[in-house]
C-alpha cells in the first residue's frame, strides 16, 4: 500500500483510539477484540495495536518523534534481512518503536514512519510482492462505514453507522451511545477502558 493513503499522525491516532473504543464497546472480552490503544503506554507515548487471533498483527507508536508502523502478515513471512532492513531505514529518533520486544520487530512484513513535521509518511523498502499493508491496514483508512461492515460480520451483530460514526467523531461518550451499540455493555467497564485509551467521556476531560 502506497503511504499517501495514510492519514496525518494526529487523524491516524483519533482513528484508532475510535476502533478500540468501538470494540471495548462490542466486545467486553480483550482477548476476543482486533484493536486496543494504550494512550499511556510509556512517558510521552501511546500505542495503537490490531492482532487477529491468526498470527497477523500491526503496531503503531506515537512519540515526540512522530509515528511508525509494524506490521505482519504471516501467511506472507518476509526474509531474514527483512528485520534488519527496518532497523536500517526507520530513524533513529524511533528507537523506542524499534527497540519494543513487545511490537515483535523480527515478525514483519511492512513498516511506514513519519516524522513531526514531515509531509507524508515513508516506507520501509526491500520486501518485494504483496506485503499485506492493504488489508491489515483497511480500517485505519476506510472510516465509520469500513468499520461498519467489519464488525457487523466478526461480531454477527448490528452497528448502527450514526453510533459509530459519532465515536469516529470524538463525540464525548454517554450511556446512551454505549447501550446503543451494546445493550448488555458493563456502563462503569466501558468508562474505564475509555479512560485508558484516552477517549472523551462526557461530563469529564481526557487527554
């Protein structure tokens, strides 16, 4: 996937928080939800993740240095100098992404990073053919409507698009949009995972 289709860092960051947000709303059991979001992973940090239960995965980390991004497809395993590739061209300033046992940087088969300042994103080359980018990556840039179609098939139950489309939106969230999308949804659970992504709560400030 060409990195012009990838959102500026602070877009690509209020759409994940909206994808973990949506699926600690769906979805009361982690190790059942695709995506997650850590708005305190380290000091200055955050991160965004998406694993698939099947060995495909992605990672992005936000810092003072801008953003990067980790992905595996496994069925598409790349080479053995592929790891070392990404630590070669990814700069320096991102040794906290490159560095992180946890985002299993020897299992990837794309990377892309930008810079505070930088007009577009960057891609790691060297890993000729199909990569998996398009795929793993779809929700980031496919808004409400992408999400929408996702969940309604891997959670078998309805979504309504304004609902979603309003969490896409950073609306504050109430009860109402929570029991909207789930009416069986723990109201007390779904705020604090709120509060950890870093989500706005009505009637309470976040970051």
């Amino acid at each position: 996937m060409s990195p012009d289709h990838l959102p500026a860092i602070a877009d690509l960051r209020r759409t994940a928080q909206s994808l973990a947000m949506l699926d600690a709303i769906l979805c009361a059991e982690w190790e059942y939800r695709y995506y997650s979001f850590d708005a305190c992973w380290d000091d200055g940090e955050a991160m965004a993740s998406m694993r698939d239960g099947c060995g495909d995965d992605w990672f992005v980390l936000f810092d003072g240095c801008g953003a990067a991004i980790k992905g595996f497809a496994h069925e598409l395993a790349a080479g053995s100098d592929w790891p070392r590739e990404i630590q070669r061209q990814v700069p320096d300033c991102f040794s906290s992404f490159l560095d992180e046992p946890a985002f299993s940087m020897h299992h990837a088969t794309f990377c892309y990073w930008r810079q505070q300042g930088d007009t577009g994103w960057s891609k790691v080359s060297g890993f000729g053919g199909e990569d998996g980018a398009r795929d793993l990556l779809e929700l980031l840039i496919s808004g409400p409507s992408g999400y929408v179609r996702w969940a309604e098939a891997y959670y078998e139950c309805p979504v309504p698009q304004p609902v979603a489309a309003a969490i896409f939106s950073h609306e504050p969230l109430t009860d109402a949009v929570v029991l909207a999308l789930n009416p069986d949804a723990g109201l007390a659970a779904v705020r604090a995972e709120a509060g950890e992504i870093g989500y706005p709560i009505a009637g309470r400030h976040t970051s």
